[in-house]
C-alpha cells in the first residue's frame, strides 16, 4: 500500500508534468517590413486552426502583432514587430539585441480571426490597449531579410535554416521574391532613372533635373534623394543594385513640416528637406511612400518645387491609401515601368529578368530547438509551399513565386542569369 506522502508526491509530479506538456511557446519575430504582410499572413496560415490575432492596425500594415492558438497541437504565441531586414539579422544574430514586441499578456486582447483569407477578426489595438499593454524589450528568435548573408554587416553569425520539417533544402534560408519600386513626389516631371543617374543621386543628395532630362532649362531645377535607414534591407538591395555595394553609405534628405518633424503621412505640407547622417532614413516603408505622395517643398531660391524621388518596398508603394495610391509616381527603372502586380503581363518582366530591382527573401534564425524551430520551419515553409498545417492554406509568398522564375541572381545586387529552367535552344 503506497503511503499518503507517495500519493502526493505523484500528484505533485503528474501536475509538474501537465504543466509543461501545455506549456505556451512565445516565437517572436523581426526583420523585413517590406515582407511583414506576407509573413503575418504565413503565421496565421501555421495555425491548426485559425488563431486569436491583434496588432497595431490592419494585417498588412501592423508594424506590432501578436498571434496565439495552437501549432502542432501545442499552444504557442507568435509575435512580430518590424525593424528592417538589417536591424532584424542584428537582433537574431546577437540576442543581446532587443527589440520592442507587445507584451505576451496582450494577448488578452485577441480577437478570432474568422476568415483565413480576408483575416476578418483581426483586432486592431486602441489607445486604451497600449496604455494597459505596453511594449516590451526581448530577444528576436527568427528574422525576416530582403538580403544574403554576403552583403549583411552581420554575415555569417546568425544562419538560415537548412531543412524544413518536411525534407526540403533551401539553401540561404530564401523563402520567396521580394521587388521594389522608384518612386517620385506628384510634382515630378521625371518619369525614369537608371541604376547610374541613382548612384550619382545617393552619393551626393541631390542633383539637377537636366541630368535626367538633359534638357539645359532644368539646370536649376533639383531631384532630391529620400530613403530608408540603414536598418533597411530595402536599402540595402538598393544600393546593391545600383553598383553601390552592400555596406555604402547613403547621402539622403528628410521631408520636413515647418515645425521641423519628419513628414510620415499624406497630405502634408513639406517646408523644407533637411540633410541626414549616413545611416539615418525612414525606418519603415511606410511613412516613406506617405511623405513622397506628397508636393516637393518649394525652391525658395529658383522657384517651383523641388521633386523628391525615393524607393520602397512593391506592397507599400502599392499599398491602398499611400504612394502610388496617394499621388506619387511610378518611375520606370533603366527603362522598364513596372506597374500593376495584378496585371501577369507586368509579373512576367521579372520572370523573364527584364525588371531588376528585385531580391530574394530569406527566413534567418540562430540555434533553434524544439516546437520554436517547427514553428519558424513551418512559418518558412507556408511562405514558399503553402499547406503548412491542417489548413491547408495556399502559399503566402508575393508573386512572382520562385518556382515561376526564369532567372536568378547568386546575391544581391548580382546579374539575373538563367536559372536553368529554360530549354537551350540556341543555334550557337
């Protein structure tokens, strides 16, 4: 007969153990805000089922999101909050890096997402929720990054993974596509730039608008260089392909109000551009595509208004309500105008490697285990494949997807060659 004090200890024991087999994994991750839609959508996607989901507004557009339900049938919380591909390899490379997420007890204000493609029930935190939630300083587990480890400051510290729980290699952690846009304030009379006319732009801030026209009335007329700071991998892919190379130095201006603030949204007066440092800039892409759909601030000593020409992320220069939306323009890059990704015949310029101002996304993490390391596999894996969990969701990456291209490049900033996938049917 087992004693009174056997029996509790076994309790005891079996309580212990319950508690940890339903014990809430948190995986928090940064990096890209160019890809910070497709990743949130990923994650939702990674669920069993649906999950609980809030952040500071919409899916696509929250820089602070946290997700909770269960993975694998284990309860886990996902947070995210969005610095840049660059500050995001930092933080996962060294820990001792934090970054500001919500809370894990603001999970409490998560409401049911309820449609696993309009994401209908996501809650978008109020004022109040801030207030009692304030964010938090922790370590990132995984990073999302628009750049390879190469041209990272960070190389070779933190890693990509290697195999998803599904036998897939991928090498460089590359999980889809990510491409990009140039673009130019309203008033703009410009409507090209060549990756050589935006080396000479962002080594210097600004240059006459005769050098895009080469019309001599423009002598006096100025293009001023706005971008993202040096955090960004938007930058970084940026500069990459204008031949800067990775780690170059930015000479960029700040759209500013009279009151001398940083212009960050629409309909906006700008009084002036105030030269920044060489690693300062927007730290989102965002509030960057907002001020550039806004007039240049006027010449005071040649009249007019100067043009602001920047650079940002495809999902935001296209975002409802911002850039391209808001007023700003397109400029066609070395010759080639984008345009609309809803349109197959524009997606088909990068496939075939006519438009280059593009890179890869990559999914970094640094020494993960256990349920942390399927979730982060998984997230991978919903991005690039789809149907990563019992959902069975398509995949989440942007168009186009990797299995579609005709070219690749070895890192960024490098010449799209044939990836192989095109029969050689030349005579020679």
């Amino acid at each position: 007969m087992k004693s009174t004090k056997t029996i509790l200890m076994a309790g005891i024991l079996s309580l212990a153990i319950g508690s940890l087999a339903n014990a809430t994994t948190v995986v928090r991750f940064t990096g890209s805000t160019a890809f910070r839609a497709n990743t949130q959508k990923a994650i939702v996607h990674t669920f069993d089922s649906l999950p609980l989901a809030a952040g500071l507004s919409d899916i696509n557009g929250s820089g602070d999101s946290i997700f909770s339900g269960n993975i694998g049938g284990n309860p886990v919380i996902v947070k995210c909050h969005w610095t840049g591909s660059e500050a995001g390899v930092q933080a996962v490379a060294k820990p001792t890096v934090t970054v500001s997420f919500l809370p894990d007890s603001a999970v409490a204000t998560a409401t049911q997402i309820t449609n696993g493609s309009t994401y209908a029930g996501f809650h978008t935190l109020t004022s109040g929720d801030l207030s009692t939630y304030p964010n938090v300083n922790e370590s990132a587990n995984v990073a999302l990054a628009d750049a390879w480890q190469a041209s990272s400051a960070y190389y070779g510290v933190s890693k990509g993974y290697a195999t998803l729980t599904g036998g897939n290699s991928y090498a460089g952690g590359v999980v889809g596509v990510v491409t990009f846009k140039w673009l130019a304030s309203p008033n703009a009379t410009i409507t090209d730039i060549t990756g050589k006319q935006a080396q000479v732009l962002y080594s210097s801030g600004y240059l006459p608008q005769s050098q895009f026209t080469g019309n001599t009335a423009d002598d006096s007329k100025y293009i001023y260089a706005i971008g993202r700071d040096s955090g960004s991998g938007t930058r970084l892919t940026m500069v990459t392909e204008i031949g800067f190379g990775s780690l170059q130095n930015c000479v960029q201006y700040d759209p500013q109000t009279a009151a001398n603030a940083e212009v960050s949204g629409t309909g906006v007066t700008i009084d002036h551009m105030a030269i920044l440092s060489g690693t300062a800039g927007y730290a989102s892409g965002g509030p960057l595509v907002k001020a550039i759909a806004n007039t240049g601030p006027v010449d005071t000593v040649n009249g007019g208004n100067v043009t602001i020409v920047g650079y940002a992320g495809q999902t935001d220069a296209d975002g409802a309500g911002q850039g391209i939306a808001a007023g700003a323009k397109e400029l066609s890059y070395n010759g080639v105008l984008l345009g609309s990704m809803s349109v197959d015949a524009n997606v088909q310029k990068i496939i075939e490697g006519k438009y280059t101002f593009w890179g890869y996304e990559h999914l970094y993490y640094n020494g993960l285990t256990g349920i942390s390391k399927t979730v982060a596999d998984n997230v991978a894996k919903q991005i690039r494949e789809g149907s990563a969990s019992a959902q069975a969701a398509p995949l989440d990456a942007p168009r186009p997807y990797l299995g579609e291209m005709k070219v690749s490049r070895s890192t960024d900033g490098a010449p799209c060659l044939q990836s192989g996938l095109i029969p050689d049917n030349s005579p020679y």
